[in-house]
C-alpha cells in the first residue's frame, strides 16, 4: 500500500493536468465560435461578388470569378466543421460559457 501510494497520486495528478487542459481547450474554443459565425456571414458576401467578378474581371486584379465562390464554400465548411469539432470536443457536463452572449438560434 505504501509502495503504491505515489503511483497513485502520480495518476491523479496526471488526470487533473488532462481534465483541466481539455477544459481549457473548450473553453478557449468557445471563445472563437462567433467567428465561425462571420465566416459564414463573409461566405453570404463572396456570392455577389463572384457575381460582379463575373461580369466586370478587371476589378478583382486577375482573380477568376470562381475563386470567389470556392472561396465562400470553403468558409462554409470550415465555419460547420469549426463549431462540429467543439461540439466533439465538449467535456461530459460542461455547457458553453459564451451561449449567453449569442442570440437565440
């Protein structure tokens, strides 16, 4: 028993390191998820712009018109895989702590 004891507390100090680092990560994940949000809301905006690319090339400094809409479609996934792996990542009884602060979905 005695032998076994800083063993033990070995473990225990290695499972709080674990669960106060993951805490952390979501926490701080949490922080950056309205930004998930503006890349979507950017995304909405790539769309007439591609548009307007489209029609006039000389005012994207030799862009192509479908880099836009790549580009709007790659904030789209990013934004949704984004919020995803949070959602993954969430610890068994924690709840975001910035929901408070974002409107009602």
């Amino acid at each position: 028993m005695l032998l076994a004891l800083p063993f033990v507390v070995l473990e225990y100090i290695g499972r709080a390191a674990f669960y106060c680092g993951w805490y952390l990560a979501f926490y701080v994940l949490c922080m950056f998820r309205p930004f998930s949000g503006l890349m979507v809301l950017a995304a909405i905006v790539m769309v007439p712009v591609s548009i307007v690319v489209s029609a006039h090339p000389e005012a994207a400094h030799g862009l192509l018109f479908w880099t836009f809409g790549l580009m709007a479609i790659g904030l789209v996934a990013f934004a949704l895989a984004y919020t995803l792996f949070v959602d993954w990542l969430t610890p068994s009884g924690a709840a975001d702590p910035f929901e408070r602060y974002r409107g009602r979905r």
